[in-house]
C-alpha cells in the first residue's frame, strides 16, 4: 500500500510544527543600534517611555482656554493673550479673560477647559461662549497616552513601521535587539542550472533557491547562499560543513526523500542528529529537520510549491522562535464557500491555492487559482490564500463551505 494512502506513517502538520518548535530556542546574542537602522528587527528586552505622552497638559482643540467659573451665558471675556504649539502662554492673565489658544498648545496654569472655536462669538470687546464647558474639556493631559516608566513594547516585539516612530517620538535613539540570524542555503542535484545561464539537455532552473532567498531577505535574516550542489558525496559533504560551521540554520531544497540519494543522509547522520519525516500535507510530504553539529536542518522537498509551502507552514515559525520574536501566531483561518470544484484524495491535508474575493452581496467567496501540481508555481502569484482541505475529506463540490488561510506578508503580493 502507498504510504499517501494511510495516515499511520505520516506525521500531521501540527505533530511536525510542535516537535520542531520544541527542539527551538531563540538566539540568546544581542546588540544595541540606532533606532533608524532597526527595521524588522526583535527587540531583546522591553521598552519603557522615558517620559510623558504628551509630556504637558495641551489643548485637543483650537479655541479659548478659560477658567470655568468666570463663563456664563452672558459674559463677555476679554482675549487676554495667545498659546500656539511651541509658543506657550507667559504673559499675566487677569480675572475674567480668556486665552486663545491653539491644538498641541501647553495649557496656561488655571484653565480648567478649553472651549472649541465653534462655539465662540467673537465680538469687538471680546469672546461670548454659547454652551458651558465640562471639567476638563478639550484638554489633553501630560501622561494620558503613555506614562513615564511605562512598558511600551514588550521583549519579543518586531519593529516596524507601527512601533519606530512611537519610540522616536519618546525620543529613544538605540535600541537593544537580538542579532539576525544567519540561513546558509544551498540546492542539490545535477539537473538544476543557475537562473540566467542557458539550459542544458534535462536540466531546470534553480527556483526553489531563489524563492527561499526572497523569503529569507523578508524575514531579515543573514543569507549565506551557497548556490548548486552537485550530486557528488564529497561536494555535499563539503557544503554541509561549510554551512554548520557558519550558520543557525541550513536548508537546503532536493534530496531529502529516502532512497533518493543515499549519500545525503549518510552525511547528516554523521553530521548530527535528523529526523527524516513524511508529513501528512500535499504538497510537500517529504520534509527534513534536524540538529547538526552547530546549526539548525531543515531539508526542503525539491518541487517548487512544495518547497515554498513547507518553508511557510514549518521554517517560518521556527526562524521566528529561533529570532526571539515572541508574538508569532498560527496563520488566520476563515470558513467560506467555494465558488470551484476542488479535486482532492483522502489521506493528508492538502493546501490548495486559491483566490479570496468578495461577491456582489459583499460576501466572501473563494475559488481555485486553476491546476494544483506540485510544479505550478505560478498558483502563488495569481492566489492569495490557501484553501485547506481536512486530511480525510474527498472532494469538494461549488457552494460547498472550505477552510481557507489568507497569505500572511511573507507570501503577500
């Protein structure tokens, strides 16, 4: 019997995540850089504000700083002075005036609420106010965002464009951040050829090396790229050396099925220790992981949307851990109904790429990007999810309710 026929002698998708996570801690290494050159990276220890947010009582409006009990109905306060952004209030303010002032100014000393521009009649003699002002109107207290001492970002946050600027504004210049990591990587196989170089009789282009390298460079790691390994013990022992005895991890696309090149786990036995596993998804049954000598293993299958979804589903959560970013989730699921008919075997989970829309009626709907060979790469640049189809369910008529998973950033256009 096939071993795609039983589910016995493969590993589930979430047994191979969880074996592989638990065998991961993150790096322990940290450096200190300016906050300009942090982008993407994970922060080593948390952040806490080294000030008020905002660091003075200021106005939320443009308008007129007042004492509350000097507004009445009928009161015709005199503009005492101006506060702008920048340029506060000095001056005396004498009883029974106002101050005009301006969004972002610091708050005169006394004013207990600013009255919005609006509902202010400018008259020759002064300023008529047409509604009574609450406590604390309209103004911004120091603090009321972020308190001195604060936690803003914990140990594990990855900085972007949603956290540089909120610590800029704090006026924090350097962070400390967990050092990137360094990926070797490297294909197998005397079919592949250099993507430019002409093709020979039978041989393909390297892709899969070339789309890890992108993926890689989107997850900031460090790529020491290798290129093609031949089919020659001596050449892949020679790589596999040279990656350990640089990198965290080494990965490497083709070879990883047993039987089909002998050579390659003689060499990873005597390097380490690896686990050769069958996983229960389609694509990418065959996937390897493992320790070696210093580095992390992780064997890629050689197909091209195998190789890409393995690295997906299982390298990315493991190079998340392995970086300390501490705030990795499962990627999103959604059910929703399928516009397609899908063709699926039971017996492992499959991840059919597909196109998430939504109808007329402002529903979502998805339907198959077309054929789902192994080798149709093309399926990820018109798709943008994945439709998952449960291991033991056949296949699926349109209208039918299926499982599917949006690309996260790593696989978005």
């Amino acid at each position: 019997m096939d071993c795609c026929s039983t589910s016995s002698s493969l590993l589930t998708l979430s047994q191979a995540l969880d074996k592989l996570l638990s065998q991961v801690e993150p790096v322990g290494q940290t450096e200190q850089i300016d906050l300009i050159q942090a982008a993407d990276r994970i922060t080593a220890q948390a952040i806490t504000s080294p000030l008020n947010v905002p660091p003075f009582d200021n106005s939320a409006m443009d308008g007129y700083a007042v004492r509350r009990s000097e507004v009445t109905e009928s009161a015709v306060l005199p503009v005492a002075g101006k506060a702008f952004a920048g340029q506060p209030f000095h001056g005396e303010w004498p009883a029974g005036s106002c101050i005009r002032i301006m969004t972002g100014a610091p708050i005169p000393a006394g004013t207990d609420a600013v009255i919005m521009q609006e509902l202010a009649e400018v008259q020759e003699n002064g300023v008529r106010f047409t509604s009574m002002p609450k406590p604390g109107e309209n103004i911004r207290l120091a603090g009321e965002d972020i308190r001195h001492g604060a936690e803003v970002l914990p140990a594990g946050s990855k900085l972007g464009v949603a956290q540089l600027p909120l610590l800029a504004s704090l006026g924090v210049d350097q962070v400390t951040v967990y050092r990137r990591l360094k990926v070797a990587l490297f294909s197998t196989g005397d079919e592949l050829q250099a993507i430019g170089q002409p093709l020979q009789e039978g041989q393909i282009y390297d892709t899969n090396r070339f789309a890890v390298r992108l993926m890689l460079e989107k997850l900031d790691c460090e790529v020491i790229d290798l290129g093609i390994i031949r089919d020659d013990e001596a050449a892949i022992r020679e790589a596999f050396a040279k990656a350990d005895a640089q990198a965290d991890v080494v990965i490497t696309s083709g070879g990883v099925s047993v039987g089909e090149a002998d050579y390659t786990k003689q060499i990873l036995d005597e390097m380490g220790k690896i686990s050769f596993w069958k996983l229960a998804i389609k694509p990418g049954k065959p996937f390897a992981f493992g320790q070696l000598s210093h580095s992390l293993f992780c064997g890629l299958p050689g197909n091209p949307v195998s190789a890409a979804l393995t690295f997906y589903q299982l390298v990315q959560p493991l190079l998340m851990k392995l970086s300390g970013y501490s705030q990795w989730q499962k990627p999103r699921q959604i059910k929703v109904k399928t516009t397609s008919s899908l063709k699926k075997t039971p017996g492992r989970m499959d991840f059919q790429r597909g196109i998430l829309s939504s109808n007329a009626q402002g529903e979502l709907e998805v339907k198959t990007t077309g054929h789902q060979g192994s080798h149709v790469f093309s399926s990820f640049s018109q798709g943008n999810c994945f439709i998952v189809l449960e291991q033991e369910r056949g296949s699926v008529a349109a209208g039918e309710w299926v499982t599917v998973e949006p690309f996260n950033p790593l696989l978005e256009s």
